[in-house]
C-alpha cells in the first residue's frame, strides 16, 4: 500500500522516479476502498510533491494526465456543490491541483476527445473552490515572482 511517507525526501530522485511515486499515491487516493480523509492526505502529499520539486514540469511529464483529472473531481467533491464557502484548506488544495493541470506539460497531452471532458472538470474545481481573480492572481504572482 502506498503512503504520504513515500512522497517524503525525494531530493536524491530523478524525476521519473518522483513521478512514479506520485503516480502510485495518486492511484491510492483514487482506489474506491481508500478511506476520505486518506484520500485526501495523499492528494495533498502528491501536489505538494510536484509543487516542491525542482522541474515540477519535469515531474508531470511523467504522470499521466488522466490521473491530474481524478484529482481534480476529487478536489471538487470534497469542496462540494451547493456553493458553500469550502474550507480553506481544501480550496487550496484545489488551486494547487489547478495549478499543475494548467501546465503546458499536462495540457499538451490532453487526448483531443477528451478535451470537453478536461473542461467540465476544470470549470467544476473553479467553481466548488469559489476560485476568484484575487487568488489567482496571488498564485501567479507567487510562481512568476519578480517577472509580474
């Protein structure tokens, strides 16, 4: 069984082997018998995974954007549809998740057939995370630093 230790100090890893680690705990997460609040702990482990990595593009080269689209509707669902404000943390669990599918390197292996797809799942994490201008502006300004 996968867990959050597995994602823990891959500083030595390639980056194939950080994406095969992350691959195996986005699987876990995404397994029917995986506990909610395990799931969610190994969703958050696999973003930040990605998000503290050198290369993270080197990174999700390597996953398969099927999987990023999983966690995606998770992150929706644990947000919720009935436009309450979602705990903080799991909106920014989200956003994060956001933030790797908009990368070039996941967006430029999306099958043609499943780009409507892509969009329904994006637009729901926007929406269940209340993601406004504000925080993605912030986002940005915190990936891009000086260059805004």
């Amino acid at each position: 069984m996968t867990s959050v230790a597995d994602l823990q100090d891959l500083t030595q890893l390639s980056a194939d082997q950080v994406a095969a680690r992350v691959s195996a705990v986005l699987e876990e997460a995404a397994r029917p018998g995986t506990p909610t609040e395990e799931a969610e702990r190994l969703d958050r482990a696999a973003v930040t995974a990605v998000g503290q990595a050198p290369h993270p593009e080197s990174v999700l080269e390597h996953v398969d954007p099927g999987q990023i689209q999983e966690l995606l509707a998770r992150c929706s669902a644990r947000c919720g549809t009935d436009g309450a404000l979602p705990d903080r943390e799991l909106r920014l669990l989200t956003w994060d998740a956001l933030d790797l599918a908009r990368r070039p390197v996941v967006v430029q292996r999306i099958e043609r057939g499943a780009v409507d797809d892509w969009t329904q799942t994006i637009l729901a994490a926007v929406e269940a995370s209340h993601l406004t201008v504000g925080p993605l502006f912030r986002q940005r300004a915190k990936f891009y630093g000086p260059k805004i």
